[in-house]
C-alpha cells in the first residue's frame, strides 16, 4: 500500500511540474523556482491522470487546451480543459479492458515521448518507446465510439534501437517528424500528403554518434523554427557529451554538421531551438546531466542580417556551407541536480528548465545600464578578456577569439600580418559571471597582467577574482574587502572606486 502511494504521489508531482512548466511563462521575474510559488501570482491547477506507473512526458497541444500524456504503464491519455469546472477532463485513453477482452493499447513497453503536431494538419499525436516504433494517432471526431475517438494512422518501424525523443518540424517546412534512437541515428520522415497522416517517407538518416549502439545512452532532437535559414536540427549525442548542429545542403542533398555545442561534462538530456523573433541570432539551451543549463548562441554574420532585414530569402542557400561562430553565453547551476527540460516561450526570450531538485526555473535575459567596462591587460595570452560591471548585480568576463591569426603575430612577433584582423571578427563567449554582490556594480578593474580582477558595488564591498587553474578555467572569489558604513553627519570613511579614503569636509 506503502508503494502505491509513493507512485501515486511520484506521478502527481510529475504531473504538476510539467503543468507549472507552460504556466510559468507568463512570469516576468528573472529566475523563478518552487519556493517563490507563493509570492507569484500563479494559479495552479491539480489533477491526477491515474497512470499505473511512471509518467514520461506530457505535452500541451498549440492553444494549451489539451494534454497528452504517456507512461511506462504503456498508456497515453488525451484531457480537455473545461472552463465551466474549472478542471481537465479525461478526453480519451488507450488502455486494456481483460473483462471485456478489449485489448489497446498504445505501445508494447514504456511510452518515453509524446508531440502534437501543429494544428494545420488536423489533431495528431506522435509517440515514442521502448519497443523502437514512433506512432502516429489521429482524432477522429465523426465517430461517437470513445474506443474509436483516437485512431493508429501509421507505424515508423525503421528504428533498430529505442526511440528517445521526437519532434515535428515548423509548419514551414512541411508535414516532418524527426525521430532520434539509441543505435546512433536521426531519422527524418515526412508525409507527402499534408492531410493523410497515413503515408510517412523516410527521407533522411543522419548518424549522430561516432561510437557503437548505445543502450543506456541519451538522445534528444529539436528543429530550428526560423524559416529565413536552411533546413537545421540540433541533437543531443549521448556518450559523447556533447550536442551537435546539423544543416541540409540542397546542393549535395544531404545533412551535415555544422557545428557542436562543447563544455557538457554528462549526458546532454534535454535540447531545444529557440524561437527566432526578429534577433540577428540564434540561441540554443541545452539541459545536461552535470546540472548546468547552458545557453549557446549561434552567429552567422552579416548574411543572416541581411536575410532578416530584406526577406530575402534566394540567399538562405548562401548559409549552408557557412559554420556559424558558437558561443556559450550563460550558463547556471541553480539546480544542484541533474536538469531533465528545458522549454522556451513561444517568442524565445523566457527560458523554463526543471531537474531532480523538484523545481522549476524561469530564466530571462535582464537588460540594464553597463556601469563600467574594462580592457585586460594581455601578457601572452591567445585570447582576450573583457570585464564588465552591470546595474542588474552581475560582473561578466567575457573572451575574445581571433583564432590561428593572432596567435601566430602572438608567436612570431609579426606586427604586418595585424592587418589581417581588422576585417575579421571575433568570437565572443561569455566565460563567467557573479552576482555575489548582489546589487549594482560600479567598477571593475584589472590588475597589470590581466589576471586579477577587483570589483565594487553598493553592497559596500570590494571584492577580488582570480582564474582558477584547472581544466574549466573559472573564476573565483579570492577576497573581500568590507567597506565602511557612515553618516552624513559625521567623518568617516567612504569607498571611491575601489579606494577607501577618508571623508572630509574641506575642499582640497
């Protein structure tokens, strides 16, 4: 009695997170979790699907007024929203009735993925399992039969290992299912025919993985949605700990890589494209097993900009033999625990990540005033470092990369070839942030070899970073320096910069 419960709570919870997930977006704060649920405006909203084990996905349809959710009890149930009951209705669900001998169910072992397609092509539903099929299901409204509600268009049986992840591409690209499996491959199908769910092509198989079949490995897919650029997908490549870029060449009609996500130390157990609004850009979030959440971000240059900004899109093909210029530019371990999603907003600027720390995280990029910018002195060094200071807490490292060109002038002392990077630009990452003051930071400063940093802020501290040797190269705090509180009534001691001077009233 004692395990049932425990289960029966473990798929409430499961359950709950993932509707806290899509609720969460309407947050405006910065970073929000569990514990600041009461202090938020959120309504939440309980209800228990009765799965009889574990519960793998669940997934909102394109309007968030149907939920789709599977389980290793190898069921997937359908719940309508009702707005009179204020609660979600069991719509459908594919079960086994040994009374009846009614047999249904929706796969042979644990269902692990469940998406709907975008409601153009009608109401379909694609799974994923154990059993290495994908399933495509499609509502059927003319019949009054609840056993017939939902209907098993077609099988996708070409998978020679179990079907991790699933994902249908942007409408723009057509009727398309990506599918990603643990032999190492991603198989891309598409249905001809747009409104007959029934006939699906396997167009594409991209190897993923150097390596042999993984059993225990971990795979995960997601489609670029940004139709100014050629056909992309970025997969999560299990042992390998990384992720991977992949672009369709129309010229040679084939999947290439055309980048890699680096800096995953565990298994890359979550990955999603953001929506492109209009930014010069692309970013990607990556949830990992070394319970980091990284966002990367993808520069093309010149020609994606000039693509967006004329909607000229004869020029896409002119980006796909182009590798972009990949840079992490944040990354955060709030979690403390392995981090299983992550999920943007339908307009890409909020990020939503939970983990087995049983909360869920909101994440948006905080614009403010930079205080204060400096330069680092560069003794030797391949790359360069610049410092910031912000009004939103935070001090930024960030690293410049010329590449072999400024290494060699570096190496050979050879001032003529400098030419050669005045047109070349670099690659900026984001290489490490804090945010101990906790306030606004005024001033950054270098020390003369660039390998100390000193910061102020209105927490009336001074405090020191310095790179730490080791193969993550972070920065870390070395020292602080407290500063004086006083009155303005009476001589004391105020912080200029990162100074402590004496206050006086006379005017030197």
């Amino acid at each position: 009695m004692k395990g049932n419960l425990n289960l029966e709570e473990r798929n409430k919870k499961l359950v709950l997170n993932h509707h806290f997930f899509q609720l969460k977006f309407s947050q405006s704060e910065e970073n929000h979790s569990f514990d600041n649920v009461k202090n938020s405006q959120m309504t939440l909203t309980n209800f228990k699907p009765k799965h009889d084990d574990l519960i793998h996905d669940i997934s909102f349809d394109y309007y968030c007024r149907r939920i789709a959710t599977c389980s290793s009890d190898q069921k997937v149930k359908v719940f309508d929203y009702d707005d009179s009951l204020n609660e979600w209705i069991l719509n459908h669900e594919w079960h086994v009735n040994f009374i009846f001998g009614f047999h249904r169910k929706a796969h042979d072992s644990s269902v692990l993925k469940i998406k709907w397609a975008d409601p153009e092509f009608g109401n379909v539903i694609a799974t994923s399992s154990l059993d290495r099929t994908v399933r495509i299901w499609e509502e059927n409204q003319n019949t009054s039969s609840k056993n017939k509600r939902w209907i098993e268009r077609a099988r996708l049986v070409d998978s020679r290992g179990a079907i991790q992840d699933i994902a249908f591409s942007p409408v723009h690209l057509g009727f398309k299912i990506a599918t990603c499996s643990t032999d190492g491959f991603v198989r891309i199908y598409e249905a001809i025919d747009p409104m007959n769910a029934s006939h699906w092509t396997l167009m594409d198989e991209i190897e993923i993985c150097t390596t042999q079949r993984e059993i225990d490995g971990q795979f995960c897919v997601s489609w670029c949605d940004n139709k100014f650029l050629p056909q992309m997908i970025v997969v999560g490549c299990g042992k390998e700990y990384t992720a991977k870029i992949f672009c369709y060449s129309s010229e040679g009609r084939k999947w290439q890589i055309m980048g890699t996500l680096e800096g995953h130390e565990d298994f890359v157990l979550d990955v999603k494209w953001a929506p492109n609004f209009g930014r010069s850009y692309e970013l990607i979030a990556t949830a990992c097993k070394d319970h980091y959440v990284r966002i990367y971000r993808l520069d093309f240059g010149e020609k994606e900009a000039e693509i967006l900004l004329y909607d000229d899109r004869n020029k896409v093909e002119n980006l796909e033999n182009e590798n972009p210029c990949v840079s992490i530019v944040s990354k955060f371990k709030d979690h403390a625990a392995a981090v299983w999603r992550v999920s943007w907003n339908t307009v890409g600027t909020i990020l939503s990540t939970s983990g087995d720390d049983n909360k869920i995280r909101t994440w948006k990029r905080h614009e403010d005033f930079v205080l204060d910018v400096k330069w680092a002195p560069n003794f030797g060094r391949s790359y360069e470092l610049i410092a910031t200071a912000c009004k939103d807490h935070y001090v930024r490292i960030y690293r410049l990369d010329f590449g072999e060109k400024e290494t060699e002038i570096l190496l050979y002392d050879d001032r003529n070839e400098a030419k050669n990077l005045e047109n070349q630009n670099p690659c900026v990452s984001l290489v490490s942030k804090f945010k101990d003051h906790a306030a606004a930071v005024w001033r950054v400063s270098w020390n003369t070899v660039g390998t100390i940093l000193s910061t102020s802020g209105d927490d009336n501290k001074i405090r020191t970073w310095k790179r730490i040797v080791d193969h993550l190269g972070q920065w870390k705090s070395v020292s602080v320096i407290p500063g004086v509180d006083y009155d303005t009534n009476s001589a004391a001691c105020v912080v200029v910069g990162t100074a402590v001077v004496p206050r006086t009233d006379e005017v030197v």
